[in-house]
C-alpha cells in the first residue's frame, strides 16, 4: 500500500497549495515517480465524480480505518476506473474498499446516467481551452549552443520554420524573447535529446520575462540572488544570460524542491550558481556573502491563477467561496509584499523584479503600490523602472484602476491567456533612484561593474580626472 499512502501524500500537497502538479510531481522518488504521477494526474481528472461516489455511498462513515479522504480518493479511481483494480496485498484498507465495492459501482453509474456520459471519459475533467493557443514555448539554453545551431537540429527532423500552427512540424522564433522558440501546442520533447541533455529548456514564454527584466551585467564581479528559485528555469536562463559569469546564488528552502533545483541546474551546466537550501527572508542582508547583491529576482509563492496549460487546471475543479478566495489573497500578498521589503534591504542592490503567474491585482498591482510606498523603498529610493526599461515593445501593460499613478501601470506588464499565447502573467522592475543611498552609495556600486557606466570604471574614472588636473595646470602657467 505504499504506493497508494504516496500517492495521497501528494495530494495533500497539492491541497495545501505547496506548489503546482508539476512541481509536486518533480519531488516524487524517481524510481516510482512515473507510476504515482499517472495515477496522482488520473485521480485529479475524475476528483469531482469520486468525490461524489464516496459521499453517496457514505464511504468515510462507514468506514473509519479510512481517515484520510485522499486516500479514498486514490482507491475509489483504482477500483472504478483502473482495469487491473486495486494493486495491493490483501490488507485492511484494501478489504475496506473491496467491501463497498458494488455500492461504489453503482453510485458511479448513477452519476453516468444522470449527465448522460456515454463513456468514463466523458466524467472528466477537461483542460482550459485557452490552451490549445498556447505554443509550446523551447527556451534555447545558450551555455551549450546556440539558437542557430538549435534550428538547424529541428529542421534536420523535418521541423518547418513556418510557424506553430501551421502544421504539426512548424515552428518559429519568438519575436519578444531571444532565443526563444514556438513549436505546436502538441508537440514532445520528452524523447528529444537536446532536452534531455539541458541543451534546450521547456519554458513558458511569460515565465522568461523575469529575468529579461532583470538583466543581470555578464561580469566576473556580477553578485545575483535568485529568492525562490525551483525548480530552476529562471534561474537557468539567468545563468545564461550571465553567460555563467559572476555569482547566482539560488535560494530554495524545501529539501525536495532544493534536490530538483540542484538536478535542473546540473542538467543546465550553470557553472555559476550557488544552490541554498534556506529560506531568502532568514538571509541577513548585510552578511558579508551577499552585501555585495546588485540584482535580486523575487517569483514568489503566488495563487497560479493565470495558469491555463499543463495540468495545473486540475486543481481548479472546487468551487472557493469568495471570503475564502479573498483570505487566500490576501495571505499571498503580504508575503509577497514581505519579500520585497526584504529584498529592498540589501545594500548594494539597485535593481529588483517581482513576478507572479497570477491575473489578480491584489498579488500584482496591489503588491507593487504597497512596496512603492513601503518604508524599506523609501529610504532605499527604490521607484519603478521606466517603461522603456521593462520589454518596451510588449503591449500589455498594468491596471492603471488598481494603481496610484497612471504612468506606474506602463512600467509593468501584464500577459493574458485569452490573447497573448502565453499563461497569465505580471512582472515588475524596482530600481534605486540615482543618487539615492543605502549602505552604499549607487555610484559606488555602479564603478565597480563598468557596464552600467560604459567603460567609465574606477580606474578610467581616476585616469580621466588625473587628465583635467594636468591641463589645469598648464592653463594656470
């Protein structure tokens, strides 16, 4: 039965919000990982049927051994909808189950009868239609090869440079995201090889806006913080964009999610990463190992309410009461709020982004004038960064009704399921006002990574100033 007890271990998780289904699933022991996914996947698609069968049957009173209401879940799929029943020994749960069988069985039809389903599939739950616009999105891992290489490999397996939906085969280069592409919404990559070697990553186009935003400087001296990093696709393309230059610390605080961050990294060849297996908001900002951070990415724990593809609308099949849904939010966003802060207290960082995979303004919006108006950002002079800063040419921006000023709404952006091909999205760009001060002063920080300032490094900086004191001189003879 332990099989079954995981199983139901998983749905717990999943109940408790402790990350989406792909998440969860990642953290499985690998050896029954495939075998307890199917079934965690199958038991989500039916959940609404069996939930009903076990009440009207009276299942959990009747039977006490049976505590945990997962559990029942996972044995009612088993014994209803599995051709091989039950795959356990002959123990007392299982006896239990067995003993309600034909009541089961015949509750199951009722339910068939009365929506008039034809067939056991048509009792589940289907997928957001949204999805099927939504491309399969290849994130081309630059630290191994590049986007030209990348195309040439697919056109020799007969994929056409076309488009997404032209054909089954067709694909495209994103116009937003560099070295991005689009393939057909069906097409697999669980078999192609550059996936499995990390040579390509199965990324959402909304979810690489993050570090685009962030733009962390390819130098030696680069110090970066990754706050929330499993299980790993940002901090990948970070990686990459840092063209495995500097210091990328990646901060997980679950053991589990930390062992798939280190395994995704490790696939990726991230050589200038630092997995840690703490909790960001325990880092004190001035520890010597990371009061030198300039860029900090903040993806926090959100409601994944803009989530349309995969599996994750699995877990959207139970109503939520408003006040409940309102509680919920509300929790999520003083959390979020709680990261920026944290973030903020950093003394050398001077640019910061927030993202969410929700379309609620209270973890989007609501989150962002709060941080804006907060007292770590009015010391630290932290504002939004312009517009022009943050994907210029990506049309949706921010809620200007949820914001206090109307120009803050176009220095965040937005992406919507029902028309930009992608999950729902937010992301924004906190940045310290020139001249603004916080343990370190910005133009400090900016002469010690040269690429802020053009070739206007300290040492150039002196040179230039020894130059005008020599002229000065002459002048005066």
């Amino acid at each position: 039965m332990n099989f079954y007890f995981e199983a139901a271990k998983t749905l717990d998780r999943l109940d408790a919000k402790q990350g989406s289904i792909k998440g969860v699933l990642a953290t499985l022991p690998e050896k029954d990982r495939k075998r307890t996914a199917a079934l965690v996947i199958e038991t989500l698609k039916y959940k609404v049927v069996l939930n009903e069968v076990i009440k009207a049957s009276k299942l959990m009173t009747e039977e006490r051994k049976l505590s945990s209401r997962n559990l029942a879940l996972i044995l009612c799929h088993d014994i209803l909808l599995s051709k091989g029943g039950i795959q356990a020994g002959d123990g007392p749960l299982k006896q239990a189950i067995l003993r309600h069988k034909t009541r089961l069985n015949s509750e199951f039809i009722r339910i068939k009868i009365r929506r008039g389903a034809k067939s056991n599939e048509e009792l589940a739950q289907v997928g957001d239609a949204r999805a099927a616009q939504i491309p399969r999105y290849v994130r081309i891992n630059t630290t191994m090869w590049t986007t030209e290489d990348a195309i040439k490999h697919y056109e020799s397996k007969g994929f056409i440079l076309s488009g997404p939906f032209e054909s089954s085969k067709g694909f495209a280069i994103d116009q937003h995201i560099p070295n991005l592409l689009n393939f057909s919404p069906q097409t697999q990559f669980q078999n192609d090889m550059p996936y499995k070697t990390g040579k390509v990553i199965l990324q959402d186009k909304a979810s690489c806006f993050p570090a685009l935003v962030l733009a962390p400087p390819a130098l030696e001296s680069s110090v970066v913080i990754d706050a929330t990093a499993a299980p790993g696709n940002k901090t990948s393309h970070l990686s990459a964009l840092m063209q495995n230059k500097g210091k990328l610390f990646a901060f997980e605080r679950d053991h589990k999610r930390f062992s798939t961050l280190k395994m995704m990294l490790s696939k990726a060849n991230c050589r200038n990463v630092e997995p840690v297996n703490i909790d960001f908001l325990t880092v004190q900002p001035n520890d010597k190992t990371y009061s030198a951070v300039t860029h900090i990415l903040l993806d926090p724990s959100c409601s994944g309410s803009g989530i349309v593809n995969r599996l994750d609308h699995l877990l959207e099949n139970e109503e939520e009461d408003d006040t409940d849904q309102t509680e919920r939010l509300t929790k999520l966003s003083n959390f979020q709020l709680t990261m920026i802060r944290h973030a903020m207290k950093f003394p050398r960082v001077i640019k910061i982004v927030y993202s969410t995979c929700s379309i609620h303004a209270m973890e989007n919006e609501h989150v962002v004038r709060e941080a804006l108006q907060c007292a770590e950002a009015q010391a630290g002079g932290f504002v939004l960064a312009p517009q022009g800063d943050v994907l210029p040419a990506w049309p949706r921006r921010g809620l200007t009704e949820e914001m206090h000023k109307a120009e803050d709404a176009l220095s965040v952006i937005r992406c919507s399921p029902d028309h930009d091909a992608t999950n729902g999205f937010f992301v924004s760009c906190f940045v310290r006002a020139a001249g603004s001060q916080q343990g370190i002063n910005v133009t400090q920080v900016k002469r010690k990574m040269p690429d802020l300032e053009g070739d206007d490094s300290t040492e150039v900086s002196q040179t230039k100033r020894a130059k005008k004191a020599k002229k000065k001189r002459k002048g005066t003879h």
